[in-house]
C-alpha cells in the first residue's frame, strides 16, 4: 500500500468505525502500526466528522420528526450527539435501524443516554423526540379495522363492563406540552426557552380504527390511570380498585362513560365475546 | 459580448419535484444522484418533469481502490438513460484500502457513506488523473468535479486545495463544479479568506456552481443542505459570475424540506445573478 493510500485507509477505518480514534487517542502507538507515526492526523476532527456522517444518515428522518430536528439545530449539538452516536453504534451498540421508526427509537434512546439532564434544550428534545416517535409509531402500521358497533351501547357501562381501547392508544408523560415544543422548535436561536412546568403533561395519542389521523389528548391522572389498565380483560370493578383502592362507583363509572360515548374505548360484558 | 445562458436547477430532495410540477418553469433541470436512481429506479421518472444532470459520489476518483466494473458500467448506463450532459463527482474517496490490507491482502476495502476529502499532493494528483482517463474511457459524457469541504488536513499534504485543483485543472483540462459552500467551508476551518480561495481557482474550468447551506458547530463549519446558502454565498456567486459564466448552478436543497416560497425566492435570486 503507497503512503498515500495507507492515510487514506487510516482515516476511512477511523470514519467507519470511530471507536478506533477512541483508542488511537489513548494509544498513539497503534497508528504507528499502520504507518502513520508521527504524523499530525486530527484524531478529534475526524471524529466529529464522523457525526456528520452519521447525522446525514438520519435525514431520511427529518420529515418524521421535524421539531426534534429542528430543536437539535437550535441547541447546535447535531454533530456532537451524532459523533457520540456513530463511536455507540461502532463499539458495538445497537445498528441503525432499517425503517424510520426503528432508526428513530434507535436515535432517541441514545439521546436519554447521552443527554445533558440539566440542560432544558436537551429535556425539551427529549420531549420532542417522544411526541414525534409516538405519533410515527401509530402512522408507521396500517390501521386498525373497523369493529363494528359496540357491543354495549351508551349509558350502558356498569361496574361488570370490560373496556377495551378501539383503535391503538399511546400513552406518554412529558415535561412540556407539544404545542410548546412546536413552538420553542421554530423560535429564533436565542430566544427564551420555555419553562419546565411543576407537572407532567400526561398524554394519549389515539388512532380510531380505520383512521390515519392520531388524536392528542391531554389526560388528568385518574384518565391516565384508567387508561393504562383498560386491557379489555378486567371489568371496571378491577379497574376501579386497581385506581382507586375500592369498588366502581356511580361516580366513577361516569367519569369512564365518556371513553365509550366518544369512540375510544368498546365495552362488553363478561362472557360476551371480543369484538 | 454574447453570454451563454447560464441553467438554473434544482437538486433532487424532499418536495422538489412537487414544486416543479407546480410551476414547470421554475428551473431548467433537477440534478439527481445517481445513488439514488440506482436504489428507486422508478425516480427516472422525473425526467418527464424537468431534464437530469447526474451527481455522483461513487467514483472514488480521489481513492487508490478501484471503483467496480458493475458500477461503472451502472453510471454509464443512468448517464444515457438520464441524458446528463456531465456526471459531477466529487473530487474526493468514498472507499480506501482495508486497515490491514498489508496484512491481509484480501480484506475488503472500507466503504463510507460520505466523500472524504484525500491529501493534497502529487501522488493522489497522478492518481485523480489516473482515474478520471480510467473512468472517462468508459463514459460518453464528460466527468466534473466538485471541491470537496475540508474539515481536517489530510497528513501528507504538500499544497493546498486550490493549488491542487489548480494543478488537475492543468493536467487533465477536468471540467469543474464548484460548491461555494464548500469552498466557503474550507477556508473557514482552514483559515483562508473564501475570496481570495475563489480568486486562486481555475474558474474558466468551472461548469457548474453548487451551493447550500453550512453550519458552525463544535469550532467547525459544516456542509448543512438542510439550511439556506447564507448572503455571504450568493455574494460570492456574484464575484464568480464577474469572472465566468458557467452552464450550471444548483441550488442544493435537499436534506430536509423546504418551505417552497424560500426555494423560489432563492431560485429567482439565482436566475436574476445569471441573466446580469
């Protein structure tokens, strides 16, 4: 190999496989092994040049998850996540992934990895990748069919019903609300950022059946609870005193009501058959 | 004095083709990458919309190992389907020897997902001209090439990047694309003057003018097609088109998608620079 072609594979090895430079940064000594001793390789700059080349890998996810993107730009800490992601996947992390959505949980779980938890720009991207992969997710599968009516009609649900979610639901806790991610996302670069609530947003991202479109609903804690819980196996009563430590009550079977009348949840009763 | 008419096009990216079936006169071509074609064939199509000119990072004409048969063959082959008038390239590798390669002989050589600026210096220039007779031999259209950004200086550099594009410019006659953005890049983190780097160039080479967006981050500049080309750049078209008039620029905007009213006023600024 001429000289020439050995900086050449030196730097190609380096880009591909960054945990190279990791340990050529520690260990000058191994470069001399390819030839290259002495000489002023720029061990960093190639690293982070690394990160370009990886975040040009994830542009295919740009349209998917626009704010995040957008906000990863405001903090300018593309190419340094990006860098560290490319060394994570080379030092054996998990490899990209091949669809959108599996390249996106690839990116965000690094990101709660390697996140700077007192930064607010970095949990408001955090937030921001969340929001955007939960409504990826529900878009990234067909929908689900239509069931058909509801075995149980409205003002019918009792304490002996079973509720199951129609459609597909998510449920995530965020910091920030989205549309305050949306709008930190396309603020000038040295605005305010907005302030971290006291509380979480608790969130439902809902695809009716045979629907495209994702609903976002802001729940409380008691929405939150119950829908974590409706598996279309446990009757109200369970569900209640999995909540609530005590019976389904009038009250509560009121406040549940509403997920059948609006069309997210079907409810039946015990022995009738799944829809 | 009698001008060519310098075409004004678009780079193949998200929404592209939707703003050129929305207003057909809008540019003169898209510049598709042959990358591209070769992975979703049915993107040929788009020809029907606006006329090709093939871009391409395969060649390697800057690298010691040789680009396959089966994709020269490949290139050649989208070139006449496309009906490109040039193939860009990158003046720049995308594939090296193996690590071990002296060891092992038969390892296979390291593929990157990215062009990587090579050293400067006579070897890799004997071998750029090498290739580009090599690769030419094969083509029927002409081969340009594109200054790549440099974020580093290769070791084993013994002049700079204008010197060396220069002295290819000399040897060979090679037609040119030249990316203001990397051009721009370069000298920012090498710490030259983007104007006097213009000024070094051989202009009267340049075929085709790139530009797009860069960003600074981590000390460095970097190439960012997802962002606008900044005022500085459309000021340092303007200086190029004193000097030469090129049969090309593109507008290279094609990581992200754009507003459309931020691509037609920077397209309708670049058409009001070329028909000065």
């Amino acid at each position: 190999m001429s000289e020439a072609a050995r900086v050449q594979a030196v730097i190609a090895a380096g880009l591909t496989r960054p945990e190279l430079i990791t340990r050529w940064m520690a260990d000058p000594g191994e470069l001399d092994r390819h030839g290259l001793a002495g000489r002023d390789l720029d061990l960093a700059a190639i690293a982070k040049f690394a990160g370009l080349g990886m975040k040009v890998r994830h542009n295919g996810l740009r349209a998917v998850l626009p704010c995040s993107f957008r906000l990863l730009k405001r903090a300018r800490i593309e190419i340094e996540l990006f860098a560290a992601y490319a060394r994570h996947v080379s030092s054996g992390g998990a490899p990209l992934g091949a669809t959108n959505l599996e390249r996106a949980r690839g990116l965000a779980g690094f990101f709660e990895t390697w996140r700077d938890v007192r930064d607010p720009l970095h949990g408001l991207i955090g937030d921001s990748l969340q929001n955007e992969i939960a409504v990826l997710e529900l878009r990234s599968a067909p929908p689900v069919p239509e069931e058909g009516a509801a075995p149980l009609g409205r003002g019918s649900v009792v304490a002996s019903s079973i509720l199951g979610v129609r459609g597909r639901l998510l449920l995530r806790e965020l910091r920030f609300a989205p549309q305050v991610i949306a709008a930190a996302s396309v603020d000038a670069d040295d605005a305010p950022l907005p302030e971290a609530p006291a509380e979480t947003h608790l969130l439902g991202y809902w695809q009716a059946p045979a629907c495209e479109d994702v609903e976002l609903l802001e729940l409380d804690a008691l929405g939150w609870a119950v829908l974590t819980r409706l598996d279309g196996a446990r009757s109200l009563d369970e569900v209640a005193h999995a909540v609530t430590g005590r019976p389904a009550t009038d009250v509560f079977l009121g406040l549940v009501s509403p997920l059948v009348e609006l069309g997210m949840a079907s409810a039946r009763r015990p022995g009738q058959p799944s829809p | 004095m009698v001008h060519r008419r310098t075409r004004v096009g678009l780079a193949f990216g998200p929404g592209a083709v939707d703003l050129v079936e929305a207003q057909p006169d809008l540019v003169d071509y898209l510049e598709m990458p042959f990358e591209q074609l070769r992975h979703a064939p049915a993107l040929l199509a788009t020809q029907d919309r606006a006329p090709l000119i093939l871009h391409c990072a395969s060649l390697s004409v800057a690298g010691f190992v040789n680009t396959p048969d089966a994709v020269v063959e490949a290139i050649a082959r989208t070139c006449a389907l496309t009906e490109t008038p040039w193939l860009g390239e990158h003046l720049a590798f995308i594939s090296a020897e193996a690590l071990d390669a002296d060891i092992d002989p038969g390892a296979a050589p390291t593929q990157l997902t990215y062009t990587v600026s090579p050293a400067y210096n006579e070897a890799v220039l004997e071998r750029v001209a090498d290739n580009l007779r090599r690769y030419s031999a094969r083509l029927d259209v002409p081969i340009i090439l594109e200054n790549p950004p440099l974020y580093f200086a290769a070791p084993g550099s013994t002049m700079g990047q204008a010197d060396f594009i220069r002295e290819l410019a000399s040897a060979t006659g090679v037609g040119l694309i030249l990316d203001l953005s990397h051009l721009m890049i370069s000298a920012y983190n090498m710490g030259a003057e983007a104007e006097s780097e213009v000024d070094r160039l051989p202009l009267e080479n340049v075929v085709e003018v790139h530009m797009s967006g860069h960003s600074l981050q981590s000390g460095v500049m970097w190439d960012d097609h997802a962002v606008t080309a900044p005022e500085s750049e459309f000021r340092l078209l303007d200086r190029v088109l004193d000097r030469v008039r090129p049969e090309a620029v593109t507008l290279e905007y094609n990581w992200d998608a754009f507003p459309p009213a931020v691509v037609r006023k920077h397209l309708a600024r670049v058409h009001d620079l070329v028909a000065r």
